[in-house]
C-alpha cells in the first residue's frame, strides 16, 4: 500500500475478492457481540450496490452521498437491486454510531477499519495531507453475485488529491444507470438489520 501513481481513472476488482470482516452488534436485551461479514454472505447470489467514501461523519459523506442512497433505496430494490452496503475505513464502533447518526433504516454500513476490503477492491488511497491515513477513494459499483457490472469512480484517484470529487458516484447517477440496465428481481435480500440495537443472527444471510 505505497504510494500511489495513477492515471485519472481506476478500476474496481472485476470480481469481489475473499474477506472476513467484523462487526460489532448489541442484542435487544443489551448484550454486543461480534458478528462476522464475508464475501459469501453480503455478496453470493446477490445484485448489489456497494459504494465506498473517505469515512464516516466527513460533511459530503453524511451530509449527501449516504442519505441519497438511503432516500433512493426503495427505488434501486424496484430495479432489481437486494441490498446497498456503504464501505469505509472506520472501525465497528464509528460505523455504529454513524448509523445511529444518520438514522438510516436501509443502507448497511460495513466497517473496513484495517481497510482489508477497501484494498483488495483497489480502492484504497492516502490522505495524509489531511491527517487521515489510509482511506477509500469515493466510488459506488453495481456487483452481480460477486461479479462487477459496472462502476462510477470518480475522476482524480490517487494519493493526498486535494478536494473531494463527488459527481460520477451520486445515488441518482447509479439509479438512472440500474433502471436502464432492466434487472429482474433476485428476491435474495438480506433481512437482517445491521444496526447496534437489534437482535440478530450469528450470521448475515
């Protein structure tokens, strides 16, 4: 994970790659628990979006993309879509309290605090000009059973970029591209609310 040197563009792994992360959960009789996320169970047999940003609470993070595909969401599982996950640098605890924060219902939000998704995926940028380390360049993606169909990254990948570019990635971009790839329903979404506070399986699936 050194430096970097690329183009203008990026590209996304054609094919989600194995992982292990986890989460941590609270019960409704107040217990926490770690709870495992993989490849397998977010993505087999699945269509998904997943999009990725430089991390939670930062202004256009919280303040658009997250809520835009939380507003749209209904619209995307219309057009064939079972789930939205929004991956980012931060550890469980940050992520839970982001879900808290933006009081979401729909999008999971997925911690990739060691950034082990993020740089397998080939997303993964430094922003050291900012005191933020390692961290996920802003993109959203269309994975069919793990299989890349298409991906929206926004233009200016690299390390220490100054701005954070936010077009090419917009929830209305990704629907408008979804409606008019004419999917048919799955029927394989996930159920399970990953939220701190409610009561769920061992397992995501």
């Amino acid at each position: 994970m050194g430096d970097h040197v690329f183009s203008e563009t990026a590209a996304l792994a054609q094919e989600v790659p194995e992982f292990k992360l986890t989460k941590q959960v609270k019960t409704t009789s107040g217990i926490s628990k770690f709870v495992d996320i993989t490849n397998e169970t977010l993505f087999n047999g699945k269509r998904v979006i997943i999009f990725g940003l430089p991390g939670a609470f930062t202004p256009t993070c919280s303040g658009q993309q997250l809520p835009g595909f939380e507003e749209l969401y209904h619209n995307f599982r219309s057009h064939g879509i079972d789930d939205i996950y929004c991956i980012s640098v931060n550890d469980t605890f940050v992520m839970n309290a982001w879900h808290q924060d933006q009081e979401l219902v729909n999008v999971k939000l997925i911690p990739d605090g060691s950034a082990q998704l993020t740089v397998k995926l080939g997303m993964d940028v430094r922003k050291d000009n900012i005191q933020f380390g390692i961290r996920s360049w802003r993109y959203a993606a269309i994975y069919d059973d793990g299989k890349l169909v298409e991906s929206f990254i926004e233009e200016g990948f690299g390390d220490n970029v100054e701005g954070d570019p936010y077009e090419v990635s917009k929830p209305e971009n990704v629907l408008n591209r979804v409606k008019q790839l004419a999917f048919k329903p799955k029927g394989k979404h996930i159920e399970v609310n990953l939220s701190e506070s409610t009561d769920i399986k061992e397992k995501i699936g």
